[in-house]
C-alpha cells in the first residue's frame, strides 16, 4: 500500500514538473486557452467539428512530453558522463612542449619583449620607490629591456590535471638570459658619495608554474606553485668610468635578489594569482584609475576556535563541547576592514556568529588592477585592542573590451570568477577566509561605477563618454602644456577628528608638481569650502595631491590623504568625483576639475579686459563678530589673502563691531579673493573669528558693488565691503597718493625705524603692554608698504599695455601712410 501511494506522489510530481517546463519553454500556450472555449461553445450550440482536433491535441501533447522526457535523459547522461571524467582521469598523459618554445622564440623579440618590458618597467620602478637599500640614499630606473632570450616553458613535459570543476596546467618555467639590460642610477648613502650606476646584465628564474583558464576561456589566472629561484649578475660603476663587480658594494647584489623575491612571492606564488585576459575585441584603451563601490554584506558560521588570530576562550563549564562553543560565538562582536591600496575603510561591529554589516563605500582605484583585501576583526567589550581574526581578498583588472574580471581563491584552493560586462553591473561573491576550516565565509558584493582611461574618455553605467575625435583620430585635448587646470574644493563629509573634545577644523592643502594651494579653515565635520585653485598642467602623468588636517592649538594633525590623476582631462567638461580619504577610517572630499587652454582661460579671468586693471576693496565694518577673549570682546583685523598676495587691515581693540573704512588694491588677474577675520594677540597665536569670499569676476567694470556677507565657519558675524573692478585709461587714472613717491617711501622707513626705537625700549623696560603696540604698528606698517609696492607694479604693468598699444596703433598705421604718400 505504501508503495503505490509512493508511486502516485513520484507520477504528480512528473506531472507537476512537465507542466512548468510547458510554461517556460511555451509561455504563449495559454493563449490558445480562450480559443479551445469558444471551439467548444460553436461545438455545443451551433455546429459540430470534425473528430481529429482531440485527436491533434492529444499527438502534440504526446510530442511536447517526448522531448521533455528526451533531454533530461541528455542532461542527465552528462553530468553522470562529467563526474566519470572528473574522478577516473584527473591527471592527462604527459605532453611535449616543443612547438611551444619555437612559437616563443619566433615572436618574443619584435612583439612579447617590447610589451613585457614596458608593463615590468612600471612595476619595477613603483618597487623601487618603496624599498631601497641600505647603502643607496635614492635610485632613478634609466633603461630596462628584457633581452632577446625568452624563457623556457615546459622543458620536461606539461600535463593537465583537476581540481574540483577547475581544469589546472603545470609546466616548468626556466629563463637563464645574459643579454638583459637593467640600468639603475643610484644616489649613494653616506659613508660613500656621489651617483653610480647599477647594472643588471643576467637574469636565472626557475620555477613551476600553474594555468587555469576561467570564465570559459576568456582568462586566464597563473601563478608559481612555490617561490622560484632566483640568481642575478649585477655590475657596478660610476659615470662613463669601467664598471667594477657588485662587491664593491656589498649588500646591493642581495638587497636586488631579495626585492625580485619578494615580488614574486607577493604577486604570483600560490595562492596570489595574475590574470591574462582573452578579450574577443580590444579597443586599445589603457584604463589610468576607476571608481569602485564595495559592499561588505554578511559572514557565517564565525567561531573563535577556527579562525586564526584569536585564541579560543572557554569559560569552565559543565556544558558540552558543542553547547559552550556555540554560547562563546554568540557573543562575538566583529567588523571589517576593507583595504585597497593606501584606502581603508572598516564598517559596524556586529554580533553573533552570522553578522551582517552591509556596508558599503566608495574606494578609488589608481591603475587598471587592484586587490580589494577585507580583513576580519573582533572587538573585545571594554578594551580599545582588536584582535585579529582572518582575512580574504578579491584581484580585479581591467579588459580591453571595456569589461571587468574579478578573481579570489575559492575553498580547497579553487578558483572563484566572476565578468562584468559593462560598467554599474553588480558581481556578487562569497569568500572563504584564508587559512580557516571550510564553511567560514563572507559575502561582498562589488559595483565598478566608472573607469577612467589615458586620452581622457570613461566609461560608466553601460556608457561610454568621449573626447570628440580630430581628423587625426586622436581626442581633442591639447598637449601637456600650455593649458591651466581649474580645482575646485566643493565640500567634504564625515570627516575625522583627533581632538580629545571633539571639535573639528579641517582644511585642504592641495600640490600638483612643485606647487601648493590651500583652502580656509572650516569648523565642521561636514565642511563646505567651494574655493577655486587654478594650476599650470604639468606632463608625464603627474598626480594631483590632497592632503586634509585639522587645525589645532599646538600643531596641526592629518587626517587624511587622497591623489587624483590628471591625466587625459577634456576641455568643456568638468569632472565632479567625490574622493575618499586614504590613511582613515572614514572622509570624503568633493573635487571639481576642469582643463581650460590658454585662449579660453584669458576670457574666463572675470576681468573683460585682462592686464588693464585693478580691484579696489574697500573693507568697511563688521557687526555682530564672536568673543574671543574672555572678557567678552575681540581685537579683529582682516587677513586677505589675493591669490599669492596677502594684505591686512589695522587692529581694532576690544570691540565686537570694527570700523576699519581701509581701502587694498591687487591687479585684476581672476585670483579668489578671500576675507579672513583673526582675533588679534600679542604672544599667544591668532584665532579665527569667520571667513567669506568675495565674488567679484562678474562684475561690471567701474561700478562699486556695496554689501554684507555673513562670515563662515562660525555661528554669527557678518562683514561690509565696497568693492571695484576698475578699467580705466591710464591717462585718466588718478595717483593713489598725491605725494611723490620717493617722499613717501622715506615716510614709510622712518616710520618703521621710530617703531623699533619704541619697540627695543619696551623690551628693556619689560613692558609688555608696550610690546604690543608697536608690533601691530610695524605689521601695519609692513603691510601698507607691500600694499605700495603692490601700486607701484600695478602702474608698472598699465604703463607697458598702454605702451604696448601704442606701438600696436603706430604699426598698424604706417602702411596706411605709406599708401597714402604713394
């Protein structure tokens, strides 16, 4: 009886599944249903149909069941025919390689060694940066070339083997070549002096390797299955002088030996992997950076006992083995840290053995690969330590057909792949921790929003924005120079905080090349700056820096770096990224730039008529500033700072309302103008009391422009100005000083001679009251002569237009005149 019911349930469930394979693989078999009723309706009430439609219906169902039946018997016979290979044949008979190495010789010289030795040059030369010597001070990479040797692959055979569903090629790698040219110019350490140049003229590697085509051969990852072996010959001279052996210098030899070691070790020895893609369309794009949001989404099956890192705790008990692990992993707290490159960022601790974070942050990626690492950390209640737990990451690169391939060490040393095809495209993997039992996992999910390339193109969201092409076919933007780059420092958010109170005062230096910019002082976690940086560019692909610090009483702390690369930047588009700090847990900075030439950066100034006037500011009053002593009152001043030009205002004591009614003139260039009210103090440092920007590049020329403009970065405060874009006619521009200048010079120095009579006496006499009043006088004083000498080139450079037009209206009229004679 149990066995027909058994029977009768195993017949609906083949029915049941018969049917739902007929709703997919036939979805448009349910419209024939409205017609089968009105066939039925005509049959009963109007005339009869012939007896063959059942009969049709019948067959085709007989067929439709046929086919179903047929290929889950193929499916079947397949997977029973793939574990059968699988299991019976995982080793293949020993193959020869031959073929192999002749192919190799054939193309290495003109087509494998010029691009090799390019891509290892630049992995070289970043080594190079960060480990050095002991004996050299600095070392510059001056030629590297691999040579016309290849190397040898498969000297005693290959063979494929199998691991889980991973097919896996081993064969020998031998490369013994004298004809390599590195050359290395060092800057020697002390107790030796001067440069040298290290050579590297051979190079023995040997070692076996392993292949593993991925994601059905469009990839291919490979790594040594141990560390290789590793000789190096090094040469070493000075200049065009004879080259004298390697121990002359003892240690550089080893150091180079142990720098090429540890690379490999670090970037190719199992279980680090290297992929090779197989793209079907390369578009000759080099991808320079990317923006990458990674989510950390969940672990499982987290136990102290099985992760490393941690030692189990086990509290006497009574229980059982299993009853008290499973107590001790309830109570676990973790979190992770998602690294990649310099950029870190670590999510909620969560408990229990099974958290769940889901978390996600934006991270940069500087080159077309990159290693997200996720590192595993318990917090332990009432201690500030972390123990360390575990770790896994996740290697991506970049292909030339515009997609992303993503490549982690799966359980039992497999392989886990996953391909975005384009841009936005979600990948989701599940990580087992290195070095732990199996089970112990984590879930992440990665997003590439947008990779950047070299001409200046991205591509993003499944869309490929473009320079516009010339009639050369190269993009639009112009060379390396002769165009200026604009940097705007929009904003900034959860920014980091050092100070004990938890007060935040961040500000931004910015350096691209040998120059340094830096934004006023904000006074929140979330700080909106929106100041404007402008750069000449520079080539070679230079970065652009920021770094972010807090200001503090006693020294200000970083709390935060980022860079940006430049390179490819398109004229009439600016580029809005926001740019996570690296070196901290969390901080974002919001970042505008735009590439201008030449022509257009002229016309943008501010200034209709550039290099033919000046700005007046006339700094009136403030009201309603804040307290900054403790009597309840401030001595403000202004600091203005005009693009590397900084004037200030008189001092005015004990009061919350300054009149200053002072007038500064700078020459009309489109530099930001900023105010910056300081609280005046004569020994301890000057506090900031609000900052504003004055906006005058749209003005029209000759008319003042009157108003208030509420401070920034404090509660209240607000500041008067007057001010003027003047474009005058040279000859009408009235002196700013009816005396001659020679007077007023002598005016100025004897003034600041008197000041530093008083000045000496006051510190004989110890009187510090009198310390202060003449320094602020001979600030005044210093400021009022650069405000001077700042007249004097202002006039110098009106005079040269003006003669300059001049000789233009004189050129352009002599012909006119000859013709006219004639």
């Amino acid at each position: 009886m149990g066995g027909r019911r058994k029977r009768a349930l195993m017949n609906v469930d083949e029915v049941v599944d018969f049917f739902n394979n007929i709703i997919v693989e036939k979805p448009y078999l349910f419209l024939l249903i409205p017609f089968i009723l009105i066939f039925w309706a005509i049959e009963k009430w109007f005339f009869s149909l012939s007896n063959w439609v059942p009969l049709v219906l019948a067959v085709w169902a007989t067929i439709q069941y046929g086919n179903y039946q047929h290929r889950m018997v193929v499916e079947d016979l397949n997977k029973k025919w793939k574990r059968v290979i699988l299991n019976t044949s995982p080793i293949t008979p020993l193959e020869h390689c031959e073929w192999l190495n002749k192919l190799l010789m054939e193309i290495w010289l003109n087509f494998m060694n010029p691009k090799l030795s390019l891509r290892f040059q630049s992995i070289v030369e970043k080594r190079l940066k960060h480990r050095k010597s002991r004996l050299i001070e600095k070392v510059e990479l001056l030629e590297f070339s691999l040579g016309s040797s290849p190397p040898c692959l498969g000297l005693h055979g290959t063979r494929w083997s199998t691991s889980g569903d991973q097919r896996v090629m081993r064969l020998g790698f031998d490369w013994d070549t004298t004809d390599i040219s590195i050359m290395l110019l060092a800057k020697v350490a002390k107790p030796f002096f001067g440069t040298a140049k290290i050579v590297i003229n051979s190079l023995h590697i040997k070692g076996d390797l392993l292949l593993m085509p991925i994601l059905a051969g469009k990839a291919i990852l490979y790594s040594f299955i141990s560390t290789p072996e590793v000789r190096i010959t090094v040469a070493f001279g000075s200049g065009g002088s004879q080259s004298l052996p390697a121990t002359e210098l003892p240690g550089v030899s080893s150091w180079l030996v142990k720098l090429l070691t540890d690379t490999l070790s670090k970037t190719m020895v199992e279980p680090r992997r290297q992929c090779f893609s197989l793209p079907t369309v390369d578009l000759r794009k080099k991808a320079v950076g990317g923006i990458i949001y990674v989510t950390v989404i969940s672990a499982s099956k987290l136990s102290r006992s099985s992760l490393r890192g941690s030692p189990t705790r086990r509290q006497p008990s009574f229980a059982v083995d299993g009853l008290e692990d499973h107590f001790d992993d309830k109570d676990l707290q973790t979190f992770v840290e998602v690294e990649l490159g310099e950029l870190t960022r670590r999510t909620y601790v969560r408990p229990g053995s099974s958290p769940q974070w889901d978390s996600t942050f934006n991270m940069v990626l500087h080159d077309n690969t990159g290693t997200v690492r996720f590192h595993l950390y318990e917090r332990t209640p009432g201690s500030v330590k972390y123990d360390y737990l575990a770790s896994c990451e996740i290697k991506m690169k970049y292909v030339s057909d515009d997609s992303t391939i993503f490549w982690a060490v799966g359980p039992d040393s497999g392989v886990i792949a996953r391909h975005s095809e384009v841009c936005g495209k979600e990948v989701e993997m599940v990580l087992p921790f290195e070095g732990v039992n199996a089970g112990k996992q984590l879930a992440v999910r990665l997003v590439v929003k947008e990779w950047q390339f070299s001409d200046g193109s991205h591509s993003f969201n499944n869309f490929r924005v473009r320079s516009q092409p010339t009639l050369n076919g190269s993009s639009n933007f112009l060379s390396r120079t002769g165009r200026k780059i604009n940097v705007t420092v929009v904003e900034g958010k959860d920014i980091v905080t050092k100070d004990k109170f938890g007060k935040c005062n961040p500000y931004v230096k910015l350096q691209y090349g040998k120059v340094l910019q830096k934004t006023r002082t904000a006074h929140s976690f979330n700080p909106i700056w929106n100041q404007k940086f402008e750069f000449d560019e520079i080539g070679g692909g230079e970065y652009l820096k920021i770094k972010c610090y807090t200001e503090e009483v006693f020294g200000d702390d970083s709390i935060g770096s980022a860079r940006i690369n430049l390179e490819g930047l398109v004229e009439g588009s600016v580029r809005d990224v926001w740019v996570p700090l690296e070196k901290v847990n969390s901080g974002e900075l919001r970042i505008q730039i735009e590439a201008v030439s030449i022509d257009d950066y002229e016309g943008s100034r501010g200034s209709a008529y550039p290099g033919n006037g000046w700005i007046e500011l006339v700094l009136v009053e403030a009201r309603d500033l804040i307290a900054a002593d403790l009597r309840g009152t401030s001595d403000p001043y202004v600091r203005v700072h005009y693009g590397n030009l900084k004037r200030r205002t008189k001092v005015m004591y004990r009061t919350l309302n300054p009149q200053w009614h002072q007038t500064l003139e700078f020459p009309d260039d489109g530099s930001p103008l900023e105010l910056h009210v300081k609280d005046h103090n004569a020994l301890l440092p000057t506090s900031n009391i609000g900052d504003c920007v004055v906006e005058y590049q749209r003005l029209p020329p000759n008319e003042m422009s009157d108003k208030w403009i509420p401070l920034q970065g404090v509660k209240r405060g607000e500041i008067h100005v007057q001010v003027t874009r003047k474009v005058p006619e040279l000859l009408k521009r009235p002196s700013l000083d009816p005396e001659p200048s020679l007077t007023k010079a002598h005016q100025i120095s004897s003034q600041m001679k008197q000041m530093m009579i008083k000045l000496q006496s006051s510190i004989e006499d110890s009187n510090l009251e009198g310390v202060s009043n003449p320094l602020s006088e001979l600030e005044a004083l210093q400021d009022l002569q650069e405000e001077y000498m700042v007249q004097l080139e202002t006039e110098q450079m009106l005079l040269l237009n003006k003669i300059k037009e001049l000789g233009q209206e004189i050129l352009n009229s002599s012909p006119s005149r000859r013709s006219s004679g004639s």
